[in-house]
C-alpha cells in the first residue's frame, strides 16, 4: 500500500511538473506574441488576402 502511494505522489508530481512547464512556455509564447502583436496582425491580413 506504501508503495502504491508513493507511486501516486511521484506520479502527482510529474503532472504538476509538466503542467507548470508547459504553463511556462505558453507564457512565453503569449508575451512573444503580444510583442509582435502588430507583426502578427500584418501576417494574418496577408495571408486571408
């Protein structure tokens, strides 16, 4: 039964870990796009025309 929890916890932790990573990056990718926002607008309007 010890084990078994301490498989839980490990697993908890690896999801947590990768959740807060991936959080992470889409922070970055959003701050990045929020900077080329303007870029970004003249690359959708050029690409829907």
């Amino acid at each position: 039964m010890d084990s078994q929890n301490n498989l839980s916890q490990r697993v908890d932790l690896s999801i947590r870990t990768l959740l807060e990573l991936q959080l992470s990056q889409w922070q970055q990718l959003r701050s990045q796009l929020e900077a080329d926002e303007e870029v970004s607008q003249v690359s959708i309007v050029y690409c829907t025309t």
